[in-house]
C-alpha cells in the first residue's frame, strides 16, 4: 500500500468515531471499511446499504456502499470534523 497516515476521525460533538488509514491527499470523502485500524461504531460488519449512526447524538454518518469492489463508507461531510490533508 502507498504511504500514508493514520487519523482519528471524530463526530462534530467530539465523539471519536474510528481510526483510518488515509493513503493520498485531499479531503476525506469516503472510507474502505478494510483500512479502518480501530472501530468504535460498528462499521466493520455493517451491510451494504446500511446508514451508521454517532452512538452519541445519532446524526448519520453516512452510507454504506460497494465502490470498486469493496465496501466503503461515503461520508456525510456535515457529520463529521473536517478532515485534509
């Protein structure tokens, strides 16, 4: 895998979500479910489709779908802190 970084990625009340791999730059659009390091939601047996919450204020996070073959989390950009790098 490419070089990157490993990030926290939290909840706008402060609720830390997960840790992800991030390869690349830019803004943190979408996750593969398969980079997340360390889970707090429940994102690693989530099905397709599905629409995770913020255990704490249970805004939705976003959706899961498969992109390239793989499941992935498109995030909501309003949901979360933002993220670049």
């Amino acid at each position: 895998m490419r070089r990157g970084k490993l990030i926290d990625v939290d909840c706008r009340c402060g609720y830390r979500l997960f840790r992800y791999y991030k390869a690349g730059k830019g803004r943190l659009i979408k996750c593969m479910i398969e980079r997340i390091h360390e889970d707090y939601v429940g994102l690693k047996g989530a099905e397709t489709f599905s629409r995770p919450e913020c255990p704490s204020c249970k805004k939705e996070l976003g959706i899961v779908m498969m992109i390239r073959g793989r499941p992935t989390l498109k995030l909501n950009q309003g949901t979360i802190k933002s993220i670049r790098i």
